[in-house]
C-alpha cells in the first residue's frame, strides 16, 4: 500500500519538474520505479511529449469550460443562424511543433 507521504512526495517532484523521468523519481526519493509508476497512475498523471500533465481537467479549468459555453450558447440565443455563420472551422490536420524552450 503507498502511503500518503509517498504520493505527495511523488505529487510535489513532478509539479516541481513537469519534465522528470521515473527513474530519476526513484532514486530522489529511494524506491523503486515500479512503485513510481504506480503511484504516478494514482495521482492520474499520463506522459504526454516528455512532459507529465494530470489526466483530467482541475475544477477551474472544468468551470472555465463552463463559462465559455453558456456565453456561446447565449451568443446563440440572442442572434441566432447568424451567429453559427460567423464561425470558422477547417479540417484537422497534425502538424510537427516543436519548441526547444520546452524540452
């Protein structure tokens, strides 16, 4: 079972350093990496281009979204089919970024 301590120590290393390996993880706080893996996947952590990012939406990001689309759909209400012409949209297309700054 992991203890509390453990998973804030974990929580802490990767909020500190969203680019820090497990193993790196594990020797700081002397365990394995397995168990950091682990504890990674309880905290809800994915590995997402070499930087650690929580799975889900934080409450505010979650009532930021909110927000947003209650003004849309009031947009909508008070000026109707006009309102959905004036919105652009195109084809989803994957294209390389790359910022050296963040890796």
């Amino acid at each position: 079972m992991t203890d509390d301590k453990h998973q804030k120590q974990v929580d802490e290393l990767i909020k500190h350093d969203r680019h820090i390996t497990q193993k790196q993880i594990a020797s700081r706080l002397g365990m394995s990496k397995e168990r950091v893996g682990y504890i990674i996947g309880l905290l809800g952590y994915t590995k997402v281009c070499s930087r650690w990012v929580p799975r889900m939406l934080t409450p505010e990001k979650k009532q930021k979204h909110v927000e947003i689309c209650e003004a849309l759909l009031k947009r909508y209400c008070e000026e109707g089919d006009q309102f959905l012409l004036n919105i652009v949209t195109g084809d989803e297309s994957w294209i390389h970024h790359f910022d050296p700054e963040e890796k």
